[in-house]
C-alpha cells in the first residue's frame, strides 16, 4: 500500500534556485494539500487541490505554485528559494465523503534554503 | 473562518496518568473534527474524527475526544498514558460544505515520564 508518496525526503537549496516537490497518490482521491510545518507553529496550508485541473491558494501560497493536469499527482514548484522557505513541506491526499473523510499524509521533505 | 485553538505547547504525564489534550474550534457550521498525532520524523496519521454521529468518539491506542458544541470543544483523553504515547499531537477542523479545508492547530507535544 503506498499511499501518499513525497520526494525528496531531504533537500538543501541555495538561495535563488528553484525545485519541485513531488506528491503522488494512489488512492484515487479527489482532494489533495500541501502542508508546511514550522516549530510551534502547527500545519500551514500553502496550496490545495480538489480535483484534476483545478488548484486554489492556501493560507501561505506566496513564493510557490502548484498544478494538477491528473488526479494522482500534485507537485509543489519552488521558484525562487529563500530562507524563509526552510520547512518541512508534508503532501496529503482526502477522502472526502459522508463521513468526514480522512487526511492521508506523506512523510515529508525537509527542505534547508541557504 | 474556520479554526482550532490548542492552548499550551507542551504537557507531561507519568506512565499512568490520565492524558488531557485540549482543543476549541471555532467554525461557521457544524464542524468536522478530528485529532492526527505525529511521531519523530513521520507524517501524521489519523486518532479518531468527529463527525455528526456520536459525540463520544472513540480511535486508535486507547484514545477517544468528546464533541462539546456549548464548549465548542473536543478534548482528547487516554485513561493511562503509555510510554508510546510520546509524540505531537494535532487537533484539526473542516467544513463539511464543498471546496472543504483542512485546518490545523499549532499542535500538543506530549511527554511521558517514567
């Protein structure tokens, strides 16, 4: 059962560069997140996605992008690295139904912008 | 807005002990709830979720939360806390409407003392 699955699991950036953090779930969800997750400061929700095609801005969407052309993969795109982006970025996907559904997570990217 | 307070950042028992987790939402609708708890270096993975049925709700590892809605509260409680219990500890709302988010409180980090 993979789930959600992040990569890469650890990534050091310099200031300027950029990269993409990739999520991909198998799960057939509908919904997708990307989390960050800063000392004391809980969860923040940067980007999310409730289907193929369409992506709307979280609570901190400034300094990133996201897209979802299908409905397994959501990756997060870093244009230009700063060091108030050292994080631990975390993708998660939801079942949303009846119930309540239940948030899926991967194990994260622990990313260090210097 | 939807949102979850978690007062405290930090609580210790003793193996044993009664765990007390507090979490107040604050929400337009009637909410979804839920608790995630968070190992070193892992993702989050689900507790237990609230959602319209039963107030008393019960999870995984001995742990169960009550919906208050007079308190606007869902606390989670363990009757005897377990070394294994050690971990951080989420509390987390959405809205059952469409285009639904995932929020996050700032997180409980528990500790259990010999």
């Amino acid at each position: 059962n993979a789930g959600v699955t992040q990569t890469p699991k650890f990534r050091i950036l310099k200031i300027g560069q950029s990269m993409t953090l990739q999520c991909t779930q198998d799960m057939n969800h509908n919904y997708m997140y990307w989390y960050r997750q800063d000392p004391g400061m809980g969860l923040k929700l940067i980007y999310y996605s409730v289907g193929a095609g369409i992506t709307d801005k979280g609570e901190v969407p400034n300094g990133y992008n996201v897209s979802r052309s299908t409905t397994e993969d959501f990756p997060l795109r870093l244009e230009l690295a700063a060091p108030s982006q050292t994080s631990v970025y975390f993708c998660a996907s939801i079942n949303l139904g009846t119930g309540g559904g239940e948030a899926f997570f991967g194990q994260g990217t622990r990313l260090t912008v210097v | 807005a939807q949102s979850v307070t978690q007062l405290g950042s930090h609580v210790s028992v003793s193996e044993g002990a009664l765990v007390l987790l507090r979490c107040n939402y604050s929400s337009s609708v009637p909410p979804y709830l839920f608790w995630y708890v968070q190992y070193p270096n892992q993702g989050l993975q689900l507790l237990l979720k609230y959602t319209s049925a039963a107030t008393l709700v019960k999870g995984i590892n001995g742990f169960e939360a009550e919906f208050k809605k007079s308190e606007t509260s869902f606390h989670l409680t363990k009757p005897s806390a377990h070394m294994s219990d050690a971990a951080e500890y989420f509390c987390a709302v959405s809205d059952p409407g469409a285009n639904s988010k995932l929020t996050f409180g700032k997180g409980i980090t528990l500790s259990v003392r010999p």
